[in-house]
C-alpha cells in the first residue's frame, strides 16, 4: 500500500467488524475511498451495512472490493447492487485463453492479465503481467 502513500492517499485500517465502524460522521461522508479486503464478512460492525455501502458509493464515493470463493452475504448484496453477480461459493474466474501456462494447476484458473489491461496504479507498481488465481 506504499505506492497509495506515495500519491499522496492517508490510509486508516480497520477490521470489518469493528463495532466503531462509520462511513458517515454529521451527514459528512468520512472517506473518500474504501478498499475492502474482508470477502468472507458475515456481518459489518458499527453502523455499516451493504446499504451503507451502497449509499457511499452513489454519494460519490469508491470502493474497491475483494473477492475469494468463499463470500459472505454481505459482499454478494453489494455487487448485486453495483450490477456484480457472483456464482456459487467455491467457484473460481476460469479463462482457457489467458491462463499461466507455468503455475497454473490444470484448471485455468491462474490467469494474467498484461499491465495495459490493468488499472493504471496496478500497472505503475510493477510494470508486468498481474497474475490473478
């Protein structure tokens, strides 16, 4: 997350169910920005719920959110609300064309994907192929 530092972004961790969790403070959003690293949270704390989320992001606000083959309901309902469907728990992205013919098992699973596909901070932190499994 240095390279976040780097452009200038102030990063504030919390866990997903901190029971002080808010995206609103005195009808002011608190954050810019939300990176959502909890992809199997059944249950947000404080305050936030998918529905805050939601409201955060049509309030203007990003939110970039991981993915596993193992996620919570509350994941599921926020990309159901941004137009994403997730398939059934343990399932995985498969892509026959684009798959790393060294690491991947079999399955085509391990997929790469050029740094000109990627976002442009992705593709500014190592300027090679992202792998993705």
């Amino acid at each position: 997350f240095k390279i976040l530092q780097d452009e200038g972004f102030q990063l504030i961790y919390k866990v997903a169910d901190d029971p002080g969790l808010a995206l609103v403070k005195y009808g002011e959003q608190i954050y810019d920005n939300i990176v959502l690293f909890a992809p199997s949270v059944e249950e947000f704390g404080g305050n936030v719920n998918p529905q805050a989320i939601t409201d955060f992001i049509d309030s203007g606000g990003n939110v970039l959110v991981a993915a596993s083959t193992s996620l919570g309901d509350p994941i599921r309902e926020i990309g159901s609300d941004c137009g994403v469907e997730y398939d059934e728990e343990g399932t995985h992205v498969i892509d026959h064309h684009r798959y790393d013919l060294s690491l991947d098992d079999g399955y085509h699973t391990t997929i790469v994907v050029e740094p000109e596909q990627c976002a442009e901070l992705v593709s500014r932190c190592n300027n090679r192929p992202v792998l993705y499994n």
